[in-house]
C-alpha cells in the first residue's frame, strides 16, 4: 500500500513540476510580446502562438492575459526578495550588502524577460492584485531602504534622505529596461556592475572606502534565484516603485 502511495506521490510531483515548467516557458513568451506589442494590444491568441499552444490549451495555464502579468510581477518580486533577504544575512559591511542587492536586481530585470516585463503597469490588473503586489514591492523597498539606514548608522553611508535615496536607486535601476540593448557593447552583468559602483559611491561617506567582497569571494550571483518558481498567490518606473 505504501508503495502505491509513494508512486502516486511521484507521479503528481513530476506533473506539478511540468506544469510549472511551461507556466514559466509561457510568461516568458507572454514577456516578449507585452514588450513588443504592449500589454494593452497583446491578446492571448498572439500569446498561444508565441508559446507554440493552442488558444484553448493556453487557458489550462492561465485565466487571461492578466493572471499572466500578475504571475509575472509576483515572480519576480519574490526573486528580489530572496536575494535581499539572502544579502540581508551575510556578516559584512551595509556598502558590500547593497552593493549585492543593486547587482541582484539588475541583473533580474535585464537577464529574464519575466523581470522586464514586471514593470509594466500595474493599473492593468485587477485592484485585488494591484494592492497585493504593492505591498510586497513596498516590503522589498523597506528592506532596502533599512540597509542604507544601518549604513548611516555604522558610518559608512553619507547622511541623506534614506527614502528618497532607495526610490532614486531602484528608479534607475528599473528605468534600464527602457534603454538596454542585449546586443549593445556593454553586457547585463557588466551593466550592473557599473551601474552598482556608480550608485554606492555616491553614497559612501569616505571616498575611496572599500564596498567589494575581497577577489575571488564575489558572489553576486548568488543572489538571483533562477528557476521554476511558482507564485505565492493565484510596470513604466513610477508605477512599479510609486503604485
């Protein structure tokens, strides 16, 4: 009887992880035609052709175009929390920890279509959503404006308006979307690399103060958690960050 048991359980892992397997295939081909298309002129037949299914066996994954711009931006948000909670744990400086962070985001936004579609408009979804996900984007922006507090207060950070200063970095941050060009000169990794030395100068409080993980104990990738994740509950710059 156990055995019986054990197989079926087997069994409806290996479809649930199917299932969200190509959840995951079709947002990142809803992703790509949001971004060409616009949310507002894609429609889901245009999204079944992009995933290679059938209108109607598109519907077995998800309700309309909308749950899949929620699962979108509820996927990625919980990627960015992860890996603030990750950086968020690390015994090290506020400057190193955010360093980390600006790196991890960027690279979420730029590497996975998903991510760049996250910052569509949020007014397209339903209220109910639109309130769920501005509280778990206001739960990623408060940790991060917590780390940048805890780096005034060790010293390491300039004093400064610490909730104008998250807003300034993540609006750059999601604004790269809008410019970035996979085939331009410089890479998404070289991009946040950059973009993560540019921001976290300015607000040191001693130029020329260390913000890096000694060579050869960088793990910024570490921080992005890729893979088949599913959504905990079934957006332009100032909307994703501003709601």
């Amino acid at each position: 009887m156990k055995s019986i048991y054990s197989q079926a359980s087997k069994r409806n892992g290996h479809l649930r992880r199917r299932y969200l397997a190509r959840r995951l295939e079709i947002l990142r081909a809803a992703g790509k035609e949001f971004r060409v298309r616009g949310f507002a002129e894609t429609g889901m037949r245009d999204i079944a052709a992009a995933a290679a299914l059938s209108p109607a066996n598109l519907y077995n994954y998800f309700g309309g175009k909308h749950d899949i711009l929620f699962f979108c931006q509820d996927n990625s948000l919980d990627r960015m929390i992860e890996a603030l909670d990750k950086a968020r744990r690390m015994r090290t400086r506020a400057a190193i920890k955010l360093r980390m962070i600006i790196v991890s985001h960027l690279r979420c936004v730029l590497d996975e279509v998903e991510g760049s579609a996250a910052h569509l408009l949020t007014t397209a979804l339903p209220p109910r959503q639109q309130r769920y996900l501005v509280a778990k984007r206001d739960k990623y922006e408060a940790g991060v404006r917590n780390l940048i507090v805890a780096g005034m207060r060790s010293g390491e950070f300039a004093s400064c308006d610490p909730a104008l200063t998250v807003r300034a970095i993540l609006g750059s941050l999601n604004w790269s979307v809008q410019w970035f060009n996979p085939e331009g000169p410089l890479t998404s990794a070289e991009i946040a690399e950059k973009f993560a030395d540019y921001l976290i100068r300015g607000l040191l409080a001693k130029p020329g103060a260390s913000y890096r993980l000694p060579a050869g104990k960088e793990s910024n990738r570490s921080l992005n958690t890729p893979g088949p994740r599913e959504a905990r509950v079934p957006d332009s710059i100032e909307n994703f960050f501003r709601g």
